[in-house]
C-alpha cells in the first residue's frame, strides 16, 4: 500500500510538472520614441558662413587710370591717380604737346568735349576759393603745380593734388556724381590769375571717374 502511494505521489508531481506554467514573456517593446530629427533653423537672408550678411562696399578707390584726348579727339596719353596718405598722386605720361611749361588742373564736370574741352566747366574748386598756389586766398583744389613737356613732346611728371581725394562721398572728392576733368593747358599757369592762372586754351582733357 505504501508503495501504490508513493507511485501515486510520484506520478502526480511529474503530471505537475509537464503542466507547469510555461508561458514565455513577450518580446518587449522598448517605450522610447524614434530618434527625432533635429532640426535646423535657418533664419531668413542670415548667411550660414556666420559673416552677417554683405559687406559694405569699398567707399574709397585707391588707383584709377585717366585718358587723355587732344583737340582732335584722338588719344595723347594717360594719367595714373592713386590715393596716398596726402592727397592724390597724379603720374603723367602723354605725348603731342608743345614743349615747354604748361599748367594742369582738375575741372569740375566729367566731360571732355573737343576741339576746346569748354564742357570740362571751371576748375574743381568745392571750397569758393582763389585760384592759383601763389594767391593768398587759394588755391582752387583742383590746381596743380605746372608740368613740363621735353622737346619730343612727352612729360612724365608726377605731381600731388594735396586737396583733393579718391574717396567717395568727401566734398572734395575727384570721384564726385559725375565726376571731374583733368585738363592739360597751352601755358604755363601763373600761380595766382582767376580763373586758371593765364594759363591758355585746353589743349587735353580726360575725363575722371570711377566707372
């Protein structure tokens, strides 16, 4: 009897156990969101190489180059301006003039019309003052020292226009809304005669701009 028992018991806990509980947990799903995009807020016109937006433009121009025409309208050579720390440096190298001295000055209109330049308008001249390096109530700003023609007919002087500037913008500025003249004369400029110094017809012109 107590043999059929233990069988009996025996029996029962192996029953237990094939019916034991064999449920399996579920995969789990992990709660967290899909990764988000981040995203990239780009201000409206603001440049993404962080400059800030354009730069203002140059104001100043540093070097330009003036043609000359004769009374024939043909060309007799060029002047070089550049801007330096004391005014304008003018460098000249023209040809077909008369030898001798000749006066030479900035006018005040961006116009060179043959055969007499008179377009070219009076000397540059911001200030309202006398004309000429020798008067005591001048010079204009457009006034230059005389240059000098060698007997080929050619100067290569150099010259500074201390009153004057490349600068845009500045009241005696060169580069003023429709710019200005520079006028090579027939003779030699006086230093102190209103309105040129004596100095003669308009024998080249070229006309001084920044376009």
């Amino acid at each position: 009897m107590r043999s059929w028992l233990t069988l009996m018991l025996l029996g029962l806990l192996l029953l237990l156990a094939a019916c034991g509980d064999d449920t399996t947990e579920p995969p789990t799903e992990t709660d967290g969101a899909e990764p988000q995009e981040e995203e990239v807020e780009e201000q409206e016109g603001e440049p993404q190489d962080g400059s800030g937006g354009d730069s203002e433009g140059a104001s100043e121009v540093q070097l330009l180059t003036v043609e000359f025409l004769n009374a024939d309208g043909d060309a007799t050579g060029t002047a070089e301006l550049t801007e330096e720390d004391n005014g304008v440096m003018v460098k000249l190298n023209v040809e077909g003039l008369e030898p001798g001295m000749h006066g030479i000055h900035f006018h005040e209109e961006g116009m060179c019309e043959a055969p007499d330049f008179e377009s070219a308008g009076g000397h540059f001249n911001p200030t309202s003052a006398s004309h000429g390096h020798d008067n005591p109530d001048g010079p204009h700003a457009g006034d230059l020292q005389n240059i000098e023609v060698a007997d080929d007919g050619t100067s290569t002087d150099e010259l500074t226009a201390e009153n004057v500037t490349l600068q845009i913008g500045e009241d005696n500025s060169l580069l003023k809304e429709g710019g200005t003249a520079l006028v090579i004369h027939a003779s030699e400029d006086d230093g102190q005669t209103d309105p040129s110094g004596d100095s003669g017809e308009r024998v080249a012109c070229g006309v001084v701009t920044a376009e």
